[in-house]
C-alpha cells in the first residue's frame, strides 16, 4: 500500500470522527423525535440539522471532491433515508458506515 496523502489522512479522520459522533447523535435524536414534547422534538431536529449541515454534508463534498468514489453514495444514502425517516432510525446510526467506505476506497483494512 502507498503512503497516503495529507488530505487522504484527513478524511479518513473525519469519516473516523463521524461515526464515533453518530453512535452517540443518532439514537438520542431519534429518542427526542419521538419524545412527544415539542420541546424535544425541536431540540432533535436542531441536532438533525446540524448533523447533516455542518458534520456529514462537508464530508461527502470533500470525499467526493477528493476521490471521485461516487459508489460510496449507494452506501450512505440509504442509510441515511433510513435513519431520517423510521420513528427510531437513528439506531442505525451506530454503523460505521463513513469509516468503512472510506477505508474501502484506500485499501485499508
């Protein structure tokens, strides 16, 4: 194997940090979701937001920009699809699913 690049090392840290975040992030948001008090359910949808605006969406540009691995997007997208849209889909957040792929596409096991 190569040595990786900088920038290579860098996503594979932040696809690192991601799932370690997501462990954490996605079964409580889901929790506030279906809490039933508006006060929750809006904190969770604060949480939805800034998952996916400032942690995820600058990752997959970045991933994408860097590598051109578009096959990984048939991995996250469902995943994703399914932890917004089930009642407690934020279980399936605790896959590692951005370390995966990531390590997948440098040949790292």
């Amino acid at each position: 194997m190569k040595e990786l690049k900088t920038i290579d090392k860098a996503l594979l840290t932040y696809a690192h940090w991601i799932d370690n975040i997501d462990m954490y992030l996605g079964p409580a948001r889901s929790t506030l979701s279906v809490s039933g008090s508006d006060l929750l359910e809006g904190i969770g949808f604060g949480i939805k937001v800034l998952d996916y605006g400032m942690m995820k969406g600058p990752f997959v540009a970045a991933y994408l920009a860097r590598t051109k691995d578009f096959s990984a997007l048939a991995d996250w997208i469902p995943k994703e699809l399914l932890a917004v849209s089930l009642p407690y889909g934020g279980l399936i957040e605790i896959m590692r699913r951005y370390e995966k792929m990531a390590k997948k596409h440098y040949g790292i096991k």
